[in-house]
C-alpha cells in the first residue's frame, strides 16, 4: 500500500478587521479619483463600499489610506461584489506596496485588532464563548464602578 504525504498546510489566513468609523479611502484608476468607504481590512485586501457603480473584477487601482501611522499606498485589484454578504461591498487585494507602507498597514490593522475589530476572535470562540466573554465583561464593568463609590447607607429621620 502507497503512503500518501501529508498535503501541505495552507498559511493560516491573516486577520480580518472590521475598520470602524466609516473610514474613507481614496482610489485612484488612471487619471479618476473615487472614495469608498472601508468595511473590512487585512493585510492581504479587505472590501469597501465606493461611490463608484461597481467595478469590473480585475480593475486595477492605486489605494490610498490615511491612518495613525500615515498614510498607506498600495496598488489594488477589485474582486467580486456582494463581498462579507453586503450586496453594496466590492473585495480587492493588495498587489503591491513598499515596505514603510506595508509596516504602517500592519502597525493600524494590530490597533485596531487590539480595540476588539478584529473577526478572528468571534470565529475561534463560538456563540457560547462570545456570551461568556461579554457576561464577564458586565461583571467587571459593574464590580469596577461599585469598587469606584463605596455604598452610602440612608439613615431615616423620624419626626
């Protein structure tokens, strides 16, 4: 009997991000400039909402992305629409980008998966894990506000 290798491992898939505050990038193809607004960002693409009908797959494009770190530009190609369920989102990816951008990009993507934007957590802990986190996560805020103001007792006055 033939023994088959192990098939080879995909690379685990980076972290996607929700990006939160509405936060607009400009794209540029040739000489047109267009704004969309970010719905998921990763270090290998995301998806946006453009003001733009939506592009033919395979477009190409230059991203342009202000962050805390500076600003980001990288060269882009537009997958499908109806991209993370939302009919309205195009995909793209990321096809090139400099190393002082690529470093910027990653430093706002851990920032933001630090603030909790990150989709990886809620895939990896399941419904019971998420309830169990955010019950905990009232406690601590209620048990810190209690510990913040000691309870006065009322005193009645008779008359």
């Amino acid at each position: 009997m033939a023994i088959r290798p192990k098939a080879l491992a995909r690379p685990p898939r980076p972290a996607r991000i929700r990006v939160p505050n509405r936060e607009r990038v400009l794209f540029t193809i040739r000489d047109h400039r267009f704004v969309g607004i970010l719905q998921r960002l990763s270090l290998t693409g995301g998806s946006v909402i453009h003001t733009e009908e939506p592009l033919p797959r395979g477009t190409l494009a230059t991203l342009d992305l202000v962050t805390a770190f500076g600003r980001v530009t990288a060269q882009v190609e537009f997958l499908q629409v109806g991209a993370d369920g939302n009919v309205a989102a195009q995909a793209f990816r990321l096809l090139a980008m400099d190393d002082a951008c690529s470093g910027r990009l990653r430093a706002a993507i851990e920032q933001m998966q630090a603030a909790g934007c990150s989709d990886a957590r809620i895939a990896q802990k399941g419904l019971a894990g998420l309830v169990s986190e955010g019950l905990s996560t009232v406690r601590d805020h209620i048990q810190h506000v209690f510990q913040a103001r000691p309870l006065r007792r009322k005193d009645r006055v008779t008359g």
